[in-house]
C-alpha cells in the first residue's frame, strides 16, 4: 500500500452521465489531497467513461478499472 495515501474512494459506475462529472468534481473539491479514487466501469452504454476520462486528465490519483460486461455491484 502507497504509505502516500490516506483514503480510498471507489465510485461504482453504470450509465450515469448526468452524475459522474458531479461526482468526481465533488472528490476533487475536497480539502484531503492524498487519496485515490478507483472509478470501476460496470460496462456503460452512455457517454460516462467518456465524461470521467476528459476530467480526470491523466491524474494519477484516479484509477479506472472497466468491465467487459455488466456484472452489478
């Protein structure tokens, strides 16, 4: 474990375009710097993986983990 890192957030996500740019921006808001935040892709069909990859931008503290098929939580 990164001794850098002082919480884990995991965002589930499944075709929630109208939410992820929300979600993510109220993780990037926080005053805790050091974290990561593990966004794991259930195999959406809408434009949210799209969405979360333009505003993560390659930070380094976001991880994207993608289904190749819907499994649920």
């Amino acid at each position: 474990m990164n001794k850098n890192i002082d919480v884990s957030i995991i965002i589930p996500l499944y075709n929630k375009e109208k939410f992820i740019e929300y979600t993510i921006k109220s993780v990037l808001n926080q005053t805790l710097k050091n974290f990561e935040c593990i966004i794991v892709n259930d195999f959406s069909t809408d434009n949210s993986l799209d969405i979360a990859k333009k505003i993560i931008n390659n930070d380094c503290r976001f991880k994207i983990i993608n289904h190749k098929a819907n499994r649920g939580l």
